[in-house]
C-alpha cells in the first residue's frame, strides 16, 4: 500500500470519480464513500477491472504464443506438416495479432451482495482497480452466427429460440449444439441440457437483462457442394476397393 493509491468509481455512483484508499480498504467502503449507488444502476452488469489481472493476461497471452511456436516446430518435424498449409510469416503474423489484442483483466464481482453485506464477496482494492455501474437495460444481446445481429427488449416469457428468431434465424455454419450466454457480470452459462440447444432449464439459466446469447461458429462446417464431394469421393474409393477385393477371386 502507498498513500497515493487510489481506485475509480464510474457511472452510477452518486459522486464518481478517484478516491484515495486507505490500507485493506474494501469495495464496498468505497461505494459507501461515494454516496452508494443511485436508483438507476444496474449492480448486475459492474464491471470490475484491476491492474494486475491485465498483466497476468498478457503474460498469459505470450505463454500461448509460445506454445503455438513450439507446435509448429514439431509439426515440421513429423509427417502433420504436409496438412498443415500455414507458413512460418502467417504464423508470426497471427501471434502478433493475438499478442495486439486488447486485455481488460475484470474480475467478477457481486455488487449486490456486497451491498447487501456479505462479506465473504466483498474484496480489497488494490491501487489502480476501476468499478463502472451502467444504468439498467431491459434489453437480450444476440451475436454471432445469426442472420441479424442485435438487441432485443427482453420478455420474461422468452426462450433462446424466441431470441434467435428475432435475430432471423442461425445461419447455416452456426453451431447449435455449442450455443451460451453471457451474463451482465460477465460470467458464462452454457446449456447442460442435452435433450434441447434453445431451452437452459432451471430459474438459474432464465434469459436475464443485459445477456448476451452467443452463436459459435461451427468449426465442421461444409457447404453443400464442398460435402457432397467429399461423400462422393468416400463413396468412390469404397466402391473401387470392393472391386479391387473383389478381382482377387474371380
């Protein structure tokens, strides 16, 4: 701790800003100090961000470069090199990229609780941590692999499914079975019911303001053509072999 370390509140607090933090000062001390929040935040979608996460995700991020490094290296040493078309300078190029992109280092944290007095969630800040409380949205996010991206009014009543087809529907290289929600907090919920994608069964996984619904890529994905070959190519060397096994005994 120094006696300049200080933490700041943005959005819907009731005097925003910097404020100076005294030794094992918690979050909801400084809420406290700013006036507490005013009655159009939306505890549920806080973002909490803190310094020293954004360094472990950078170094994180150099870690997975690396190993992407040490893969292709042993690709090039076995017989995977010849399915695997990427050269050194596309590799390099991609490592860089991801090494560029943007860190935010959140932490998630129940504002709720911690103004409700639990201590078990509440934290201690750390000089340079930044808590931002939007104002409430009723609104359901859905991106991805959908026809028309967008937000939607959220209706208590609504399932995933209802929520796609306001977006247009999946396009064909959506990933159905793969599809997961990110709440306001930013944590993530994904459907543990294998009898149906569109329905996340229990109150725990109902459809909440601020989600954002998320439609993967699906990485097996083939145009019609593309696998109508591939069938017809498997299709013809099973019909050649049989022949082939065939011309043995005759």
């Amino acid at each position: 701790w120094d006696a300049r370390d200080s933490v700041t509140l943005n959005g819907e607090v009731f005097y925003p800003g910097n404020y100076l933090i005294s030794p094992n000062e918690t979050l909801s001390s400084v809420i406290r100090r700013a006036g507490g929040l005013t009655q159009e935040s939306f505890v549920e979608g806080a973002i909490f961000t803190r310094e020293s996460i954004k360094e472990k995700e950078r170094q994180q991020l150099q870690t997975l470069g690396d190993a992407i490094r040490r893969d292709q290296a042993s690709r090039s040493m076995t017989k995977e090199s010849e399915d695997f078309s990427v050269t050194s300078s596309e590799l390099e190029a991609g490592i860089s990229a991801l090494l560029a992109s943007e860190v935010y280092g959140r932490l998630i944290v129940d504002v709720k609780s911690i103004m409700n007095g639990d201590s078990n969630e509440d934290i201690v800040l750390q000089d340079g941590d930044v808590l931002t409380i939007p104002k409430f949205t009723n609104a359901v996010t859905v991106v991805g692999e959908v026809r028309r991206s967008g937000s939607f009014v959220r209706k208590s009543q609504y399932s995933i499914d209802d929520y796609l087809q306001l977006a247009a529907g999946m396009t064909a290289r959506g990933d159905e079975d793969e599809i997961y929600i990110i709440r306001a907090d930013g944590s993530v919920k994904k459907n543990n019911n294998s009898s149906s994608y569109l329905t996340f069964d229990g109150p725990e996984n109902e459809i909440l303001a601020g989600d954002t619904i998320v439609v993967p890529i699906k990485s097996t994905y083939q145009t019609p053509l593309n696998l109508y070959s591939t069938v017809s190519q498997v299709v013809f060397q099973s019909i050649a072999s049989i022949a082939a096994f065939s011309s043995v005994f005759n």
